[in-house]
C-alpha cells in the first residue's frame, strides 16, 4: 500500500488522490443492487491523459487492479470496486474539447455529463441523440462504457452509433488512437467498436470522437391507454410494420404508471393497464401522431389523447423518466432487469413476465424501450425478508431464460458487469466466450482492468 501511494504521488498532485478510509468506500458502488464490491486501496481522479498514463504504468508495474468509473449511476455493478484497487474516476476529466458543425463530430473527455453535451451541440443546431434517463448525471465515458441506449434509440440508435473514433490508455500506460473522425473509414478491425460496452475491462477511454446530426424539429408525444399490455404491444407491431419512425416509443405498465404517480403527482391515468407514448420530431408530428392513434384505437386503445405542445409532451417524456426511481420506492429494494427481445415477441415477454410474478407472488413492474424490444422489468421486494429476497433472484434470473428463449439478450443497454456474469455465458456459447476471453488478454494480459467484471 505504501509503495503504491508513494508511486503515485510521484506523478500526481496531491487533490488528485483520495486515502481517507472514510471517504474511499463511497467510491465503491454503482447504482446496482446486490451486486459485490469490495473496498478501494486509493481513488485517483486524473486531469490530464499523462496523469491517467501514470496510474496505469503504476498499476502495470505492482500488479495492482484498475477500476474505471464515471458517475456511477451504472445498473450491473460494472463500476464496482476490487479489493486493494485503485478506483479511477474520470469525472474530473469534463471538457469539451471541440465541436465541429462542419465535420459534425464533438471531440469531448470521457467525464463530460451526456446532458451538458447535449445541450452545447444544441446551441449550435446540433444534435447529440443518445440519452439515457440518467442523462443529467451519468458520463460520456460511462456511455461508452456499457453502450448506452435511451428513450431515442428506436429512430437515432444507441451510443455505438455515434462513437467514431477514441483515445485509450492501455493497461501498460501506452496510449492508443481508434477509428477516425472522419464520415467514413474502414482501416483495419475495428477497434473502435470493441471498446463500446467494454465496461472497462479493455483501456481507459481518455478522449472520443462522437458524430452529431443536424437537430431535428421539437418532438410531440402522443399518450394511448390500453386495457392490456399485449393490446399496447400489439400497436407497437403496427406502428413499426406500417413503416412509422417515431423518435421514441415507450411502453409503462399498471404498475409502473402507479408508482410514478405516487412519487411525483404526475397525473398519469391510473386506470389504464398499459400506458404507450409515442413521439414524431418530424416536420409534421401532428399528422404523423394522428395516424399512429388510429393504429392504436385498431389495437384496443381505450384513449389516445395527444399532447397539445412541446411543454405537454415534456411532461409526459419527465413521467417516463422517472419510472425506475418511481419503481424504486414501491418496495424496499429492487432488481432491474435489461432484457431486449426482437419487437414481434415483445407482448410475449411482457406476458411471461407477468406469469412469472405470479408464480413468485411478487410484484413486477415493466417499463420498456417498447420500440426497441427493449424492456426493464423491475423486480420490487423486501430485502429484509430472505424468502422474498430468494424468490426476487429467482424470478430475476427466470426473466432473463425467458428472453433468451424469445431470441433475446440478457442486456440492452446495462451491461453485464456483476449481475449478469453467470448469463454471459448462456448466451455467447462456448466459442463465443473463449473468443471473447481471448480479446481481454490481447489487451490486458495481466488481468489488471476491471477483474470480475464480465466473465
Ligand atoms: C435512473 C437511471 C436511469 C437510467 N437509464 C438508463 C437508460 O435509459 N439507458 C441506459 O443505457 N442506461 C441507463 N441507466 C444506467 C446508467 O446510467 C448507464 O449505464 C450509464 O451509461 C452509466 O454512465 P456512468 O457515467 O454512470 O458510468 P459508470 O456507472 O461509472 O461506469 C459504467 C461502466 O463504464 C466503465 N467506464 C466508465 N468510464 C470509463 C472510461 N473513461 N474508460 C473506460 N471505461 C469506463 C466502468 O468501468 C463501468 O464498467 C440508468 C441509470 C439510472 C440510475
């Protein structure tokens, strides 16, 4: 410990390390629950790629596990610590380097909020699309990190859309260039790409290169109830079979519309089992939204009501937002599950997962990227209970064999990170792991970047 603190303070200042033992074990978690973390040897929060260069020749040299974070809002536990690691926080790492409406790229540092993004490239008629609900908090680093989505990827994508090119340190301090920041390119493997969703496990993200679009019209939101969740998915069907591209199309269910409500008063029709909202940011929403509310009414909609303005709208997207916080108070403790299947077995899904609260006389509320097949159901349960807290896990892991069942992923966009490491496994297959296991020690032979994590 002694030498791992004096060998970093050679190449640090002093305010870029933190040894209080009060003050490192709250670096030690993600927003996860029940996922293992252990306790931090030192958190270090670099300022510059030379400083982040030092850490990890530091880490090379005494075998000593590195832990990236961001803002640690992840859902997988990705973020946690190692025992005796050294936790490195890019957050103090938060410039914008540059924005180019020519070259529509923005060059940023990986701490730089996805909100404050947003909103820079909006001011010069930009357009950063990805954005997960935790937007205001969580970081372009972490974004890349676990290949975040968000409430505007069934029309713009997730983040591996956007990321063009990066800036990494390796495990053993060296720094690497990937991709381009150029609209096209196709020079050898692609690197870039390998590092979304990385969590961690591979280099440290220092800088990236992210494609921007022109910024499109304000959207407007449509809000249709239905007597049942497969009645909603059913319009989702439709509404993607008939050639629509809404910028967001989310589904909450009874459950979750409830809780919202109850945490925040915000109207929602309580009545309704399933709540679907869907948004055009066209030149034409009004029309746009009209059609997709007969498509609705087709499926059994019981009311389709649009917004009347973008200050409506923003209200609603403010109600979809706060569904897992909402979530989080209906019981003492949650499990939220990522699971994405493909859009035509999206109400099978929903419809398993109902059964499979039953069977565990649990409640389990759904919020789902409903355009994207991507759902999240939230296990609630009393974490004092051993029996309850038995039959979350288990339902939590029958979800997760239900979606693979239905030709899903066990993750959408939380990544694997501690929670769903056993389920790796499942779904990538022998070769696919062994594979995937190989690409780490090409990149980390000394097992050194985020240990646990994954595999
Ligand atoms: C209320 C709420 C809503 C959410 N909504 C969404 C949503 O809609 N969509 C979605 O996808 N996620 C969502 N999330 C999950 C989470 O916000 C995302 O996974 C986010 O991308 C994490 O960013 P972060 O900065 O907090 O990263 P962290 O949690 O700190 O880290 C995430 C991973 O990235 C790695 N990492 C971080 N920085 C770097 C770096 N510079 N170099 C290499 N690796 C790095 C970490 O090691 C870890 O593996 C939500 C979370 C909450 C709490």
């Amino acid at each position: 410990m002694d030498a791992l603190l004096e060998r970093l303070r050679a190449g640090l200042p002093a305010e870029a390390l933190i040894t209080d033992p009060d003050v490192t074990p709250s670096y030690a978690h993600d927003m996860a629950s029940f996922c293992d973390a252990g306790t931090p040897a030192v958190v270090v929060l670099p300022r510059s790629v030379e400083e982040v260069q030092h850490v990890m020749r530091t880490a090379t040299a005494l075998r000593v596990p590195v832990v990236p974070q961001g803002a640690r809002t992840g859902l997988s536990g990705a973020a946690n610590a190692s025992d005796g690691c050294i936790v490195l926080s890019l957050v103090k790492m938060d410039r914008i380097l540059e924005i180019s409406p020519v070259d529509r790229i923005a060059v940023v540092e990986p701490g730089v909020v996805n909100a404050t993004l947003s909103r820079a490239v909006g001011e010069l008629g930009l357009y950063y699309p990805p954005d997960p609900s935790s937007w205001e908090m969580c970081t372009i680093g972490g974004n890349i990190g676990t290949a975040s989505g968000g409430l505007c990827c069934v029309k713009y994508g997730v983040t591996a859309e956007y990321v063009l090119g990066l800036e990494v340190v390796l495990a053993d301090g060296r720094l690497l260039n990937t991709g381009r920041r150029t609209a096209k390119g196709v020079a050898g493997y692609d690197l870039t790409r390998l590092f979304v969703g990385s969590e961690g496990s591979l280099g440290i993200v220092v800088k990236a290169v992210l494609a921007l679009r022109p910024r499109p019209p304000r959207q407007l939101v449509l809000a249709a109830e239905f007597p049942s969740a497969a009645a909603a998915c059913d319009a989702v069907c439709r509404i993607m079979e008939r050639g629509h591209t809404p910028s967001l199309l989310e589904l909450m269910d009874r459950t979750t519309v409830r809780a919202v409500n109850a945490m925040a008063s915000m109207g929602l029709p309580e009545s309704t089992e399933a709540l679907l909202l869907c948004a055009f940011d066209t030149p034409d929403p009004a029309a746009d939204l009209a059609a997709v509310g007969e498509l609705c009414k087709a499926s059994g909609a019981t009311e389709v009501v649009p917004a009347d303005d973008v200050a409506e709208s923003e209200l609603l997207l403010q109600a979809r937002r706060s569904a897992l916080p909402a979530l989080e108070t209906v019981k003492s403790a949650t499990m939220i599950d990522d699971v994405c299947v493909p859009r035509s077995r999206l109400g099978a899904m929903i419809e398993g997962t109902a059964a499979i609260a039953e069977k565990f006389g649990l409640t389990i509320g759904v919020c789902a990227h409903a355009g994207d097949g991507n759902t999240h159901p939230v296990v609630c349960f009393d974490h004092t209970d051993p029996d309850e807290s038995r039959r979350a896990r288990a339902s939590f892991d029958e979800i997760m064999a239900l979606g693979l069942e239905l030709g899903g992923t066990i993750t959408g966009e939380h990544g694997v990170g501690v929670l769903k490491k056993e389920w790796l496994a499942r779904e990538l297959g022998e070769v696919g792991l062994e594979l995937q296991r190989g690409i780490k020690s090409a990149f980390d032979p000394l097992g050194l970047l985020n240990p646990g994590k994954l595999f």
